[in-house]
C-alpha cells in the first residue's frame, strides 16, 4: 500500500471520534427540536441527517488535512507537517496579535466576523485549512469552508452549501433543513478568496453574501481576501492582517520541506550570509520562502528578483525528474514543445485569463489555451495534449473534480506580467495605465508589482510619471485656496487625502453631500464625479453605499486610489503614511463628531475633521510630498528627453 492510500486510510480513523462528538454537540440537539416541531419520523430523519452530516465532516476532514504544493509536484502531503504558525493582527489596534496554532476562540467568537486581508502568498487559504481542521478537532461547531471562486450569481452560497453538505448518493438530502439550521446557529463558515471571485460575478455574488451573512447573523464567519475595494462594503467585519515572517520561521518552513535534509541546511547557511541581505525580504513571505527552496533544489543558486524566481521555478518544473522512480526519469511532454515554447504559450495565456479568475471547466480551458495557440503561428500542438501536461508533466494547474484551477493565483500573474513586459510590443503603456487605474486595481496588484520588477523603466516613465505629474497639478491648483489654513500640514493633508479619496456623509432624510478639496461642498446626485482644476480634472467613483448604526457613508475614490498605496510600497520616500487612531471610540460616535465639523469647513478644524475621517474609516491613506513628485517628474523628463535623442539618432541609420 502507498503512503498516500495509507495515510488516506488513517485519516478515516483518526477524524471519526471528532466528527462524532461535533454530530453530538451541535446537530443531533437542534435536529430533534427541528423534528419536533414539524411532527416528523424523528429516528428515520435524525438517522439520515446524522449520517450526512458525519459523512460530510469525514470527507471534509480528509479533504483539507492534504495540500498539493508546487515543491512536491502536486503530490499530496499532510498540511501539518509544512504548517508554520501564522500570526495575525487586528488593523484597529496593533497590540492585537494572535498566533493561529489552535482554534482562537478569542477571535472568531469574539469578534463574529473576522476579515482577513494580505497580499500574495501570504499563506490565507492555508491558514483557513487549518481553523477548519481546528475547528473540527477540538468540536468548535460545524465548520464550512466556501471557495468563493466557485460562486456566481447562477450558483449561489447557499447552493454551494448544500453542495457541500450532500453526499454523494444523494439520498433523501432535506435542503430546508439544512438552512432551518444555519437560521438557529452554530455554523462556522470559512469564506476564503473573496479576490478571487471573477469581476464579471463581483457584485451578483457579494449581494447574496450581504444577504445570506445578514440572515444567517446567528453563525460565525472568517473571510480571506487580497486587498480589493468591494470588501469595504463588509462593514460588519472586523478586518486582521497576517504579519511577515520573521527569518527564524522562514528557515523552519524551508527544513519542513527538505525534512531536515541537506539541501535545507545549505540555503539556510548561505541566507545567513551578508551579501544576501536583500533576498530577506522574500523571506517574509510563506509563497516565496517555497518557491525558493523549490528554486534553489533545481538549481543552487538563489534568485535575487521576484520574477527571476518565477522563472526558476518554472524551469525546474519543466525539468524536473521524477525521483520516485527512481535515476533521472524526466517526464514525458505530450504536447511536444520545448521549454520556451511552453513558456511562450503560458505568457499568453496567463494574460488573457487574469480576469477569469483562476479556475475553469475543461471546455473554457481548452478555448482559451486554443485562443493562446491561434497568437502563435509558429507553435504547433493539440490543446488536450497541453492541457495534460499542464496537470501532468509540468504542474502548474490542478485539477479538481471537472475543473482545473491554477496552482496558485500568483503563477498566473506572473506569466500575465511576463507577456505585458516582454510581448505586448506598443499596447504594454495602455495596459499598464488601465491596469493601475481600473477601479478593480487592487486586482492587479501582484501583476503590477511583477511589471515593476520585470521593466522597471517603462513602469516608471508611464505609471509613475502620470501620477506624479498629476498630483503636482493637483496639488498647486488648491494650494493657493488652502492658503486660509494656519498649519501647513493640515493644508497639506487635506490636499493630499482628497486626492485619492472623498468622504460622503449623510444622517437619513437629509441630503448626501461630501467633501471635495479644502473645504468646498457640493451636492451628489450620481455615482460618478469628476473635479475639474485648471485645465485637468480628476475622476472619482462611488462603490455601493453601506449603511451602519443609523448613519449612511460612502469613500468616493479617485483614479489614483489604488496606485498610490502600490506606490508607498514601492517608492516609500515619495509619500507619507497617514494613520491617526482614534482610540475607544465607537464608529456612532466617531460618525458624530465628524458631522459636528462637517458643515462648517474653516481652517481652525480642518486637522480635526481630516482626523475623524482617517479615524472612521481605520485605515491607512498614503499622501504624496509634493516637492519629492517635483523630483521626480523632472528626473523622469530628463530620461524621456535621452529617449527621444536616441529616436533621433535611430531615425538617421
């Protein structure tokens, strides 16, 4: 018997007492209220909806304790034995801090609703695998994990649910008591990739979370997202944020795959080394702490770029020799193609489905490889045979069930950043400026950051420059009206947030109205608006209102929203980062003493306006320094002018 068939087996015993003792705890009581009150066949029923519910927690259990990584091949391993302990932190109050190696009662029934949001790779699905097997083990209430990839407004929660629930016989399976059930309680639902969802689906699927969230308020909820601008309108969630590993827990992730081997030894050794200082960084993340030592397995040599990382991995995939069988028993490709064919083809591929999300049937995969195909004539295969490889020979899709899914989001937006960088020829300043400026942008945050690495200079003269030269403009055309304001840097605060963002404030029956630049009121009709200032204006889109504690608000952002929080990653000394706590206070309160200073916009209470709305709202708003933006744009013009001087000299060869 393999080891995979054994441990599957062991698994059937091990879950079996936990699953039990949740049935006891949490479904068979409620069932036979449930019963009794419908005046049914309680011992046919119950035996039916125990049965169902063991048999679903068993397979559930099952399913979430193995991970496929890309290390190990899409080969199944025990989540436990590559798990390091994430830590998260509470963005209302950084003391906050709680280390997820058990089920945090501390934090998921205390707060109710629980958002997580991080970047790429920071390890979110996995850490939402492992509540869920806590949850199970130490009997917390009946656990359900929703990939939220898979809803849409034609298949919603509530029928992924079910789907979750049935088994596979399908017998007899009572839908309304199912959702009779979650209305009294005890569910623990664990939302994970709301970013992932396809922005075709976006706002069908996050009404009918809103809706099912609302009615279900009896549960406890976890959702996990990158960031993205509709989680905003989860208002009723309190938002955590994963924190970077430490390099102590980076190396013990690294001995987790190697197994204490040698070649764990020897990547650590040379980490510790100076002149590697700068790969630290990567080292704060779980995605690319593995595919370093995925990396580094293929080829001693350690990446020093994000995307060179990428690309090492992917060789060492499409290489890479089957151990098990023993000698160098390199795997067979049925499509044929050579290394950079394959890659070729992802590029293409990676780009033209970035806003499918990452998981797709076999038709809609096989079309889009055939769309891939038909933009390189010069490349033959079968569309099937790549398709095979994709799961087989080189794994960077999974194949769950009828579907196939990326192996991770990221591998995807690296092949999307390598065809913008390398193979869009004149369209990669268009794409680059929709990208940055789409109000789904925080979508493309890990792709723009690939760009970034990959052709740093195209970034800088399109991005970059178009921001800067913007917020200069901005910036000097309501400086002199803000000149009324004593402190200069409340002026500047105040001409800095309104920037990316306006604040609408309203109490019901009285009119909506926000705040543009340094103290002008204006009415709202509609949900788009845009500010003229000399000869330029500014857009500013609207989300879906929200409404809390009697109040209604809305965050009105601008086009450069987005970019400016990607660029204080990135260009740290442009901007600064303004976040004012306000601390005990609740949001009714904090909502008040906005209004109190909102209709009268004067200079002695512009700093304790703009400190309510940071307040309010709990989050961080970077604003540019504009004698920095002068810089820069003036450095950028000078590269742009060496340009043309090279036309120049191209044109007369």
């Amino acid at each position: 018997m393999s080891d995979e068939l054994q441990m599957a087996k062991d698994m059937a015993n091990i879950a079996a007492p936990f699953t039990k003792a949740i049935v006891d705890t949490w479904v068979k009581p409620k069932l036979e209220k449930l019963i009794k009150r419908r005046k049914l066949d309680s011992k046919l029923i119950s035996h039916a909806f125990t049965n169902q519910f063991e048999e679903y927690l068993n397979r559930s259990y099952k399913k979430h304790y193995f991970i496929n990584t890309l290390v190990f091949q899409n080969r199944q391993k025990a989540l436990e034995d590559l798990y390091v302990p994430l830590t998260i932190t509470a963005s209302h109050d950084k003391k906050k801090k709680y280390k997820i190696d058990k089920y945090r009662d501390d934090l998921i029934a205390e707060y109710r609703r629980v958002l997580i949001t991080d970047t790429a790779g920071m390890g979110k699905s996995t850490m939402m695998k492992r509540l869920f097997l806590y949850a199970i083990r130490e009997n917390r209430g009946i656990p359900v994990l929703i990939e939220l990839r898979k809803l849409k407004e034609s298949h919603d929660i509530l029928d992924e649910i079910y789907n979750e629930l049935d088994s596979i016989d399908n017998q007899d399976f009572d839908e309304d008591f199912v959702l009779s059930l979650i209305k009294r309680g005890d569910f623990i639902f664990f939302l994970d990739g709301y970013d992932e969802i396809p922005v075709s689906e976006k706002e069908a699927v996050t009404n009918s979370l809103q809706d099912f969230i609302s009615k279900a308020e009896e549960n406890l909820f976890v959702l996990t997202s990158r960031p993205d601008s509709a989680i905003a309108s989860f208002g009723g969630f309190q938002e955590f944020n994963i924190n970077n590993f430490v390099n102590e827990e980076a190396f013990d992730l690294i001995r987790k795959y190697d197994q204490g081997g040698e070649i764990s030894k020897e990547l650590i050794a040379k980490l510790q080394d100076k002149k590697f200082e700068n790969v630290h960084e990567f080292l704060t993340n779980p995605l690319l702490v593995s595919l370093l030592y995925k990396a580094y397995d293929y080829k001693a040599k350690i990446p020093l770029k994000m995307h060179v990382y990428y690309r090492q991995v992917f060789d060492a995939l499409f290489e890479s020799h089957d151990l098990a069988k023993g000698g160098a028993f390199a795997r067979d490709k049925r499509s044929g193609l050579d290394i950079d064919d394959f890659h070729k083809v992802m590029k293409r591929l990676g780009f033209i489905t970035l806003v499918m999300g990452i998981e797709y049937s076999k038709d809609d995969i096989i079309k889009k490889i055939a769309e891939a195909r038909s933009y390189l004539p010069n490349i033959n295969f079968k569309e099937s045979d790549f398709l095979n490889d994709l799961v087989g020979a080189v794994p960077l899709f999974n194949k769950e069930g009828n579907f196939y899914k990326w192996n991770h989001k990221s591998l995807q937006e690296y092949f999307a950043a390598q065809f913008i960088c390398n193979d869009s020829k004149e369209k990669q300043a268009n794409i680059l400026t929709r990208m940055s400026k789409s109000k789904n942008g925080s979508r493309y945050w890990n792709t723009l950051a690939l760009c970034y690495d990959i052709d740093y200079k195209t970034f800088r003269q399109v991005v970059v420059y178009d921001f800067v030269r913007k917020f200069i403009s901005y910036y000097e055309a309501h400086s002199i009206k803000a000149q009324r304001m004593d402190n200069e840097k409340d002026n500047y605060d105040r001409i800095g947030l309104t920037f990316t963002t306006l604040f609408e404030f309203a109490i019901p029956g009285k009119v909506h109205r926000t705040v543009p630049a340094c103290g002008e009121e204006r009415f709202i009709d509609d949900i788009n608006l845009e500010i003229s200032f000399g000869d330029e204006s500014l857009k500013y889109t609207r989300p879906k209102r929200m409404a809390e504690t009697g109040y209604e608000f809305a965050l009105w952002r601008s086009e450069y929203f987005f970019l400016a929080d990607f660029l204080s990653t990135r260009l740290k000394d442009l901007m600064y980062d303004e976040q004012i706590k306000w601390p005990s206070i609740e949001p009714h309160q904090a909502m008040e003493d906005v209004l109190e200073v909102f209709s009268s916009i004067q200079k002695e209470n512009v700093r304790q306006l703009n400190e309510r709305r940071l307040a309010f709202f709990a989050r961080h708003f970077p604003i540019p320094i504009y004698e920095k933006c002068k810089l820069l744009k003036m450095n950028i013009e000078s590269e742009l002018q060496d340009d043309l001087l090279d036309d120049s000299i191209i044109s007369e060869l």
